[in-house]
C-alpha cells in the first residue's frame, strides 16, 4: 500500500513557466470548517492504486487557545495513522509556516489561496506483550534504579551483570505474594474465642485457674484443696511439717512472709492432722515462690541436685518443674502462661491455709509483683478488695470479670 521514501527523488526535466495572476480572494481557516489539508506519512507514502479515507477531528473546547487543535486518523486494513497539528509529534518542517493552496482560473487569470494544514501521520504501534516487567512499562515512568538497572544489564561490566541477575532471582511478585497469603487467611478457620486482645487478659488468665466453681454457694466449695495439692503430694513434706509441729523445730529465717504467716496459722488449727496439712501446704506455697524467684539462666540448665529450691524434696522438685516449664533441647523454659499459673496456684492454696484472707502487705512482700499486676489475678480468682482491713478475701458472691467493651472503629487482626 505505501512505497519506501526515496533519499534522492528525480528531478523533473520539464521547465515551469511563470505565469502572472491576480489574486482575487483569500480564505482563512474557520473553526468550524474544514479545510485542505496536506498529510505526509512518517514510513513512507501513498501508492497511486491505494483508497485511503481520513478523517479530520477538531477540538471544540471554549478555551480559544485550543480552538485549532487538529487530529487527521486515517484507517487501513494493516494500520491506523494519526497526526497532529500541535504538542511534539507534529513532524513537519512547516509547523512554524503558514500555506496556502492557489485555485487558479485560467480563462481568467485570477487566482483564490485558501489557507490549509499540513500533517505528518504516524502509525499506531500497540505495545508488544513480553514478561519481562522492565520492557511491560514506558521508559518515562521507570524509577531511577529500574533505568539503573536496565543500563547495567546493557553497557555494565561483567560483575555488575552477575550482581543484576541475582537481585532479580530474588525478587518477590508483590502481588503474587499478596494472593497466597490472602489464600491463606481464607483457608485458616479461627474461633472467635481465639482472637484474645488486651481487653481479654482476664478471660485468658481463667484459663488457667485451679479447678474452680464458680456457683458455688460458700467459699470452702469455690476450690478444693485436694485437686490443687492432692495427699499424695503433700504427703513429701510430712515428715519435715511434723518437725516442725511437734518437735518445736524453728523454720528457716529466709523463707517468705507469707510462709511464715501460714505456719503460724496452721498452728492454731485444734486437730492434729489438720496442722500438719496445713503446714505441707504453707510448705508448698514456699517451694513454688522460690521456683518463680528464679532467673531464666538458673531453669535453663537447672539439675535436680543443684542448690536451686534448697531443701525442697527431689518429688516436689520434679512435680513443679513438669507442671510449670517447658522443656525444649534439653533446655527448661518458663513462660508467662507458666508464671501465671503458678502466682494463681500459690494465691489459691494461701486463701484456702489462710481461712481465705490474706494481707496486701505480706503479698507484695513475698511475691515480687506489682499492685496492679495482684489485683488482676485476684480479681481472676474471684477475691474481694475490703479495704477496711487491707485485705483480699474470698466470699459469695465472688468478683465478676468485667466484660471487654468494643472499641468503635477497632477490628481484630489476625496475624499469620
């Protein structure tokens, strides 16, 4: 349909004449009108056998300024061609210059110029689908180490190529990525009493609470003794309570305040059987606070015969390590939930010696933990504040857990 541009066209041979005229009328362009046009193309030109229809479009915006844009479209089988008489793609080297077209009336020897438009039609090139991400785009809207790439890849030296290709093999499809793990959350079904947030500290400490019923209609029936410190466990510290109850023998200065209060709560107690369990339990509460006492580094490579928990008998020692740790590697851990567990327990059994009060004062002082950090896991265990005694006492009705309330705006999130 078009034939190639020739560099060197042939000169005609045949000599013009010159001719004198009259020029009788001039024609502006209008707006609203067509006018001649002529049209070039940038791969070539027209064959003399080629039909080729354009179309003329104008700009009818009210800004004066763009009144005389033109836009020429010609349609072909193969391609389509646009051109233009404004921006950069104009393309011709009279863009600066007004034509004119002379009509000329031989008979009269007057001639009419009517003033025309010149364009340059270029083809429409649609871009070529390839998976290389850096051709996908225009040049223009590549970041700089994208153009910093693609000229490395290109002019850089062997090093620089090598350092190109592995940063490439270890690029992520972000939005490859965010479908699988999308996917993923899908596929993942959680309960809704799984998703626990900081409102929810409460209802997660209940979890680990000793057996406990909470209907109950006296405090002796809230906990029981034997599931939180059964006979057969206590029965360790038997013959060491018996010293201690019968034989007059004096506890160890070190021990807790708590501890010592327990004994001597115990020693009250009119039957016999009564002090001595109630003396194994006090036992009991020691041997776990110097288990929370201590550091990470000492359960890390504890030993049963090690000074760690002195004087506690090796069963106990091994019932608190296999009920308050976790053992990975041949390493012992002890984890919040761990801890927690065990500050509950020892409040618990302290209620339960203690005819279900205990002082503030002797348990900030034996159990190292902040006020706050107390009042929530009485709270947890169902005691009651009585601030006329400075105290925490077990009673019916127990403390209700407050219910979380819902944060407007506010949704959980998963993590993944």
């Amino acid at each position: 349909m078009f034939a190639k541009n020739e560099e060197n066209d042939k000169k005609s041979t045949s000599v013009l004449k010159k001719r004198k005229c009259i020029i009788e009328d001039v024609i502006l362009k209008n707006n609203v009108k067509a006018e001649p046009l002529f049209v070039t193309f940038a791969n070539g030109r027209p064959q003399e056998s080629a039909s080729l229809k354009g179309t003329l479009h104008w700009n009818t915006s009210h800004d004066r300024r763009r009144r005389h844009r033109r836009m020429f479209t010609v349609e072909t089988p193969r391609l389509n061609y646009v051109g233009k008489n404004f921006g950069n793609e104009t393309g011709t080297s009279f863009t600066n210059h007004t034509q004119f077209l002379g009509i000329l009336d031989k008979a009269t020897g007057k001639m009419r110029l009517m003033e025309t438009s010149s364009f340059c039609a270029h083809p429409m090139l649609e871009t070529a689908s390839t998976t290389n991400y850096l051709f996908a785009k225009p040049h223009q809207s590549f970041t700089y180490d994208e153009k910093e790439e693609v000229i490395t890849s290109a002019f850089g030296s062997k090093r620089a190529k090598q350092l190109v290709s592995h940063h490439k093999q270890y690029q992520v499809d972000a939005q490859n990525m965010s479908k699988a793990v999308n996917q993923a959350a899908e596929s993942v079904s959680v309960k809704a009493s799984e998703l626990i947030d900081d409102s929810q500290e409460e209802e997660s400490l209940v979890a680990i609470l000793p057996e406990c019923n909470r209907e109950a209609g006296c405090p002796e029936d809230v906990y029981k003794l034997e599931s939180i410190a059964p006979d057969s466990l206590l029965v360790y510290f038997e013959e060491f309570a018996r010293n201690l109850l019968l034989e007059g023998k004096n506890h160890n200065p070190k021990w807790t305040s708590l501890c010592r209060e327990l004994l001597a709560r115990a020693k009250l107690e009119k039957d016999d059987e009564n002090q001595v369990r109630l003396t194994c339990v006090a036992l009991y509460v020691e041997y776990l606070l110097s288990f929370l006492r201590m550091k990470s580094r000492d359960l890390r490579y504890f030993r049963f015969n090690d000074n760690n928990m002195k004087g506690c008998p090796p069963k106990i020692k091994n019932h608190i390590m296999n009920e308050y740790t976790q053992h990975n590697h041949n390493q012992r851990f002890r984890t919040r939930q761990n801890e927690d567990s065990a500050f509950c327990c020892v409040l618990v059994m302290s209620l339960i010696a203690n005819k279900y009060c205990l002082p503030v004062n002797t348990l900030l002082l034996s159990l190292g933990i902040p006020r706050d950090k107390l009042n929530l896991l009485m709270k947890v265990i169902g005691a009651t504040y009585v601030a006329k005694s400075h105290s925490y006492e077990l009673k019916i009705p127990l403390t209700k857990l407050r219910k979380p309330h819902k944060r407007r705006g506010y949704q959980k999130k998963m993590r993944l």
